[in-house]
C-alpha cells in the first residue's frame, strides 16, 4: 500500500524528482498527493505544508550539489578547482532543473537546509584557498562566484545563449579563464 511508505524524506526524494519534471514552483502537497495516490491530508503528518516540503527538497538538492562538488574537488587546487565547482553546479542544473530551482529556495534561518547550504560556502571557500584571497575578499569572491554561476546557468537554462555564438560552452570557458585571472589577480584596496 503506497500509504505506508510514506516517509519526510521519501516525500522529499519524491518531490525532487517531481520538481524535475513540473518544475520546482509547480510542487505542492496537492501534487505530491496525486503523484502517491494518497489524500493530501495523508502527507501531513510527515510534513507541516507546502513551504517545508519546499524546504527539504531544497535541502534534497543542495545536500546532492555538494556531494558531487566534494567529489570532484578531491586533489584539485587553483583553476582546475574552481572549474570543477562550476561545472559541478552547470551538469546538476542541467541534468536536475527543478532541483537546481529548489537549491535557491529561501528557507528558515533554523533549517537543517541552512546547513546544506553553507557546505557550498565551505567548498567555495576551499577552492578560494589556492588564491590565497584574506578577508574580506574571500566572502566577497564567494558572492561573486555565487552571482556568476546562478546567473549563467539561469540566463542558459531560460535559452538566453541559444540564438548566438558563440556557444554557450565557449563561452562558459572564457568567462572561467576570466574569473580564475581575475581571483589570481585580486587586490584588496
């Protein structure tokens, strides 16, 4: 019986995959419902509503992000690091969009997804180690790489890149040479 499954995070897992196919913004518990077969009723008691199912789905997802972030950094320092972080973020909002979606959900300050979130601060911040970068260069490199990405990404995934050339690929490369140069290059006055 598909009731008695039901888990939080089996629902968030469900939610995930469900974000990929309808979009993050199309999930709701009514939708979550129907995909089980269940009364909407029925999820909750595993979840309080649509903004904490949003939550663990976006938990879902950053938690995923940083474990393919952790394994591709392994052994990697200075550029091939910071491309390895990028196309971490680029193949998972490729392969996964309604989950890379999910992963800029504004959640609780008290959420466990806060936590998820600040390991993509700390893999940021262990990349920027081999650019030797202090404070407060460091947080504002990590702005900086955090707007880049989500804004490439964002403006690629809307077909923004689709109609011009270069290709979107070229240009992602160049725009990476440019950051590792100007992160090689900082100057904090």
């Amino acid at each position: 019986m598909a009731r008695a499954g039901l888990t939080p995070d089996r629902l968030a897992r469900a939610g995930a995959e469900l974000a990929d196919q309808i979009g993050f913004d199309q999930v709701s518990p009514s939708a979550l419902a129907r995909h089980f077969g269940v009364q909407v009723a029925s999820l909750y008691s595993h979840v309080r509503g649509a903004h904490d199912l949003k939550t663990r789905i976006a938990q879902v997802a950053l938690d995923e992000m940083a474990d393919r972030a952790v394994a591709a950094l392994a052994g990697r320092a200075g550029r091939d690091a910071l491309v390895a972080l990028a196309t971490v973020y680029r193949d998972y909002a490729h392969d996964h969009p309604g989950r890379y979606a999910a992963s800029q959900y504004r959640v609780d300050p008290g959420s466990a997804a806060v936590e998820a979130g600040r390991r993509h601060s700390e893999l940021t911040r262990a990349v920027l180690r081999g650019y030797d970068l202090g404070e407060p260069a460091q947080t504002d490199a990590i702005r900086l790489l955090g707007s880049l990405f989500n804004g490439y990404i964002g403006l690629e995934l809307g077909g923004s890149f689709a109609h011009s050339a270069p290709g979107s690929d070229e240009s992602w490369s160049r725009i990476l040479d440019a950051i590792d140069k100007l992160l090689r290059n900082w100057t904090t006055s």
